[in-house]
C-alpha cells in the first residue's frame, strides 16, 4: 500500500520529494544516502494545522539530520506540537536569515468552518513572502512550496517565478521518486538494480502490447 496522501495526516511521497529536492539544490552532487541534510534549517511556513505535507516533512527532514521550524499564526499550530522533533516560531523574519529552504504552505479553507485569523491582507503581512523578505535568506536558500499555490497570499508572484523557487523542479522530481516508490514495492531491489529493466523502459514495452487476459498467460 502506498499512502497518496490521506487528510491532514500524512503525505510521505511529498516529503520524499521535497528532501531529494532539497538535496540537489543544496548538497548537490555529494548527496548521500543519509544525514547529509545534518545542520541544515528548514522553515515550514502556513497552515501547519491542516497539512500533511509538513507533519511528513518534519518526520523525514529531522530523521536526515535537519533543524525544522514551523512558522504558524498560533491557530494554524497543531495541538501537541511541542512533541514534534522541531521547533515553532511565530515571527517569519525572526527565521529567514537563518533557513537554508523556506516551504510555504497555503492557507487550506476548504477545512476550516471558523476563522483562523483576521483577515487574508494581515496574514500574507505577517506570514506572506514576498520579494523583500525573500531578500533576507542567504544567498544559497530556495523556496519551496508543495503546491497548489494561492498567488498573493502565502507567496507572491515574483517570489512563486524567482530562480529561487523549486515548485517546477518538485513537481517533476515527484514523477521519478513515485516511479522509484512503485519500482521498490513492485519487487525492485536497489543492490540488484542491473537485473531489473528501467521502469521507463518497463513501462514502455508493456505500452507497446495488447493486454492480455490471464488466463491466456
């Protein structure tokens, strides 16, 4: 079984391709097969309460070694949080100098039936990224968000399209981690690679025959 992501619980694959996201952009080639996000600062900024996206990422992200903060008005911070192995901060520039990935989260509506803060202008005020805030994260950070993205809310145009941001790559990084998930639970083995094909390869050929029942098999 593979969770696809199930309510505000969990989505394991989204945080599988955040963090191979993460590693190409900051360690690159030296990318390992552990901890090698060990000291890195991550900051998870928006609805903290009702994503799955985040509490995946907080498990992952600290199992390879990385510093999480979440970043929350007070009434998006889920209660019991202070059992997480990460740290909440209600001041988004207090955490920006600092972070070496910054994801933004959007504010999910469809499962609140109250209101969580005043209104959309003060939230993007205080927890919006914009173009100036963004100016305050070290040179190498990038941006991240799990889509899909509210434009003018929880991020902003020239931040969402700035080369900072990753949306484009996670998306497509997302394709070959889930083909990966497939592969491995299909019955691939990683130390006996060379004996299975591809999965492109797979894929291709079982394409170009007709189906054939079972019993014909």
């Amino acid at each position: 079984m593979v969770n696809a992501g199930d309510g505000t619980h969990e989505h394991p694959t989204q945080a599988l391709l955040d963090a191979f996201t993460m590693r190409r952009r900051l360690v690159g080639a030296d990318a390992g097969l552990g901890g090698d996000l060990e000291g890195r600062r991550i900051t998870i900024v928006g609805d903290i309460l009702h994503s799955r996206v985040a509490r995946s990422n907080v498990h992952l992200l600290t199992t390879l070694g990385a510093h999480v903060t979440l970043v929350a008005p007070p009434t998006l911070v889920p209660v019991g949080v202070e059992a997480w192995p990460c740290e909440v901060s209600y001041s988004l520039d207090d955490v920006l100098p600092e972070s070496d990935a910054v994801m933004m989260l959007r504010v999910q509506r469809e499962r609140m039936n109250a209101a969580y803060f005043p209104t959309e202008r003060e939230y993007s005020r205080r927890y919006g990224l914009d173009g100036s805030r963004m100016a305050r994260m070290p040179g190498h950070a990038i941006v991240m968000h799990p889509g899909p993205m509210v434009r003018g809310m929880e991020i902003t145009a020239d931040v969402a399209d700035s080369d900072r941001c990753t949306v484009v790559e996670q998306v497509a990084n997302g394709v070959s981690i889930r083909m990966a998930v497939l592969y491995l639970l299909l019955g691939g083995n990683e130390s006996a690679a060379p004996a299975h094909p591809a999965p492109a390869a797979t894929l291709a050929r079982s394409a170009s025959r007709p189906f054939e029942p079972e019993e014909n098999k």
